[in-house]
C-alpha cells in the first residue's frame, strides 16, 4: 500500500510552461504532482497569452509576480531567486519540447517533459548529454506507465512467470477523429500540422505509450521493424491517422503496433498483451486495476490491483487504496510524480544508490520513443522496408 508519510525534507519548488486553461493535460501534470505534496507549484509560464496565463496563474495560487510571459523570462527569473524553482514541467506543443527543455537543463533544472522530447534523435540525445553534464534527472510524461498492475505485469515477467517472451501485441485505437474534427478542435489541429506535431500523428500521439509499455514490462531491445501508415482523412496527408508497425526484437521475440485515431466507435482500445512460452497476460487501460494472467492448460485468472497475493509493492509506484476500488488515471500520474521527485531528491544529494535502484521513464526511454518514429516514417515512407532500430 502507499506510504502517505513518506515525505521530503522540503518539497521541490516546482514551476509550468505550458498547461494553461483548458489543458487536459496541463492538469495532469498539476494534479499528479500534488497529489503527495512533494511538488510546490511557484511558478509558470502558462500561456503564449501574457495577461491570460497570469490570470490563469493566480487562480492556481502563484503570485503574479511569478506569472511569466514566455519560459526565457522565467528561467532567468527564478535562477535570480534564492527561492526559484528546482524543477520545471513542460506541456507544450511538440515543436516546443526541444528548446525548453535544453534552456530549463542550461539553468540548472530538472525537466519532466511530454513526449516526443524532439523530432530527431539526434536532438534527443543532445538534451541526454545536458542532462547527466549538470547531473538533471530528465523524465519523460509516459503518464500510464504509473499503473500498479503495469508493474506487476513487469515482475511477472522478471520471474520467469511467462517463460521467455515471444509475441508482444501493442495497440492504442480510438475512434475521436474518424472524420475531420481538426476543423473545429485547436487541440487537434496542431496534433496534425507537421511543423508543430513533427513527422507523425497517431504514431507519435499514441503509438510511443503502448512502445514504452512493452519495453518497460519486458526489457526486451528492438532489432527492426516495418512500418505502413495511412491518411484516412486525406487533408492530414503526409501525417497518418492509422500505421501498423511489426518490430523484431533481439534474441527473437516479435511485436505487432497498431496506432489509429479512426478505429470508429471505439473509446481507446489502448491494450497491451505480452505471451511467453508456457503463459500470457494482457492490460487494457479501460479496466486498468485488473491484469488478466493466462497459463498453457489452466483457467484464466483475472488478477486485481491491491491483492496479497501480488508481488510486493516498490516505492513509488504502489496500490493507494484497497483493492476493489477504482484507481485510475490520477493515481497513475501521481505514482511517476512521486517517483520523479526521489529521484530528483537523490540527484541533488549524489545518491547514486537510490538513482541506481530507482525506474522512472527516463531521457532513454524518450529517445527510443523519438527513434520508434524516425524509423516508422523511414520505413512506410520506402515502401514499408526493414529499418534497423
């Protein structure tokens, strides 16, 4: 179960670019770093709006004084102040990830970033190299890795439950944008706009979450992979609103990836089901307490988040409430938050043991996740050729 008391000395002085009003998302990142009081949100840059991002602020509790017009001014603001910020969160468009978060590391911040963190590798590993330069952590907002059952499915495989992996089908499928909402919807219309979103549209929105899963539960590494994408809605052409990738992974284990944004009447669909050689499991983030266990020969089970007979919880990323009762989004939000913060806490003090111990979507998972679409552009757009990873 969670550990409510498990508290730092001082909480990080925290600051926003990004996640104004109306940000679904903006609000995800204030309420998973809220949650456990380890975040103290000081300061932000909320808006490309002036006036409206200070309003936003104030409303939030930030002294208007802290309120900034663009990152530039608050980064070199609050270096300014023995009090400024400590770690700064960035929820802006794709195009955007890239320099912020290279001018938050050049002044000394730690940086939880949404992904992509670019549009190349190449960038990505620059912002890697800043980063462990000025001993930042850099985490990456791959928000759903924060589930319990996600953890347990990922010690289940660590203890050999499944065998060895051969088979890993990853999809994340909605239905919202079957017909050209783009033309009405602001938070749509970027996602499909390449200057802003980047070489890809649902590949790149939704495909690199379910990516991330399957690496995180099995630690497998990809070898290559093959990539065809389509543009249903043909105004979105060159970006894709559907792609299937099969992936090869080293020592032999195979992968399927389905990203659509017009899987027509479907919520989410995002599911991810790993088979071994004598068991499987599968999660889909609809019913995401629950992690259904098939072994070769038996009943299936369906195991429920916050049961004894789970493996043991780590820190971080626990049950926060008896089992049987919804826990969701929020929560798993709030798990990386509470993950982030100990690392940041161990950083700050050279911690290398508890840095060493500690899993967190990391800089590395967010370059493989910028490397998925290169080499899925790369691919589909030769003819769906082979690309080594």
């Amino acid at each position: 179960m969670f550990n409510e008391e498990r508290k730092l000395e001082k909480a990080i002085r925290w600051g926003m670019v990004g996640g104004g009003r109306g940000s679904e998302i903006g609000h995800a990142h204030r309420a998973g770093a809220a949650r456990d009081g380890l975040f103290q949100l000081q300061a932000g840059a909320f808006d490309l709006n002036e006036e409206r991002g200070r309003e936003f602020g104030t409303n939030l509790g930030v002294d208007a004084s802290r309120c900034y017009k663009d990152y530039q001014s608050m980064f070199a603001a609050e270096a300014a102040r023995e009090d400024g910020i400590q770690a700064v969160s960035i929820a802006t468009p794709n195009s955007t990830h890239h320099a912020i978060s290279k001018a938050a590391l050049e002044a000394g911040l730690h940086v939880v970033c949404e992904k992509p963190l670019a549009f190349t590798v190449e960038q990505s590993k620059e912002l890697k190299v800043l980063a462990e330069k000025n001993n930042r952590i850099f985490a990456v907002m791959y928000g759903y890795s924060g589930y319990p059952m996600l953890h347990q499915a990922r010690e289940m495989v660590k203890r050999g439950d499944l065998g060895d992996v051969r088979i890993i089908n990853m999809q994340f499928a909605h239905g919202f944008h079957n017909t050209a909402v783009e033309e009405h919807s602001p938070g749509a219309k970027w996602r499909m706009n390449p200057e802003i979103s980047g070489p890809t549209y649902v590949l790149g929105d939704l495909g690199t979450h379910v990516f991330h899963m399957a690496e995180m539960i099995t630690d497998l590494e990809v070898d290559e992979l093959c990539c065809v994408r389509q543009s249903f809605v043909k105004s979105r052409a060159p970006l894709e609103d559907n792609a299937n990738v099969i992936i090869k992974f080293k020592g032999g284990a195979i992968g399927n990836l389905w990203a659509s944004s017009v899987n027509a009447g479907s919520m989410h669909q995002q599911q991810i089901r790993v088979i071994g050689e004598k068991a499987s499991f599968e999660w889909w983030d609809e019913h995401p307490n629950q992690l259904r266990y098939e072994v070769q020969g038996k009943p299936a089970q369906l195991m429920d988040r916050g049961m004894d007979y789970l493996y043991g919880d780590d820190p971080g990323v626990c049950s926060r409430i008896g089992g049987g009762h919804a826990e969701g989004f929020f929560e798993s939000w709030a798990n990386l938050y509470h993950r982030y913060a100990l690392a940041m806490q161990a950083a700050d003090a050279n911690d290398q043991a508890t840095l060493g111990s500690l899993w967190y979507p990391n800089v590395d998972a967010g370059i493989n996740g910028v490397r998925l679409l290169e080499c899925c552009v790369e691919s589909a757009d030769n003819n769906s050729k082979w690309v080594k990873f």
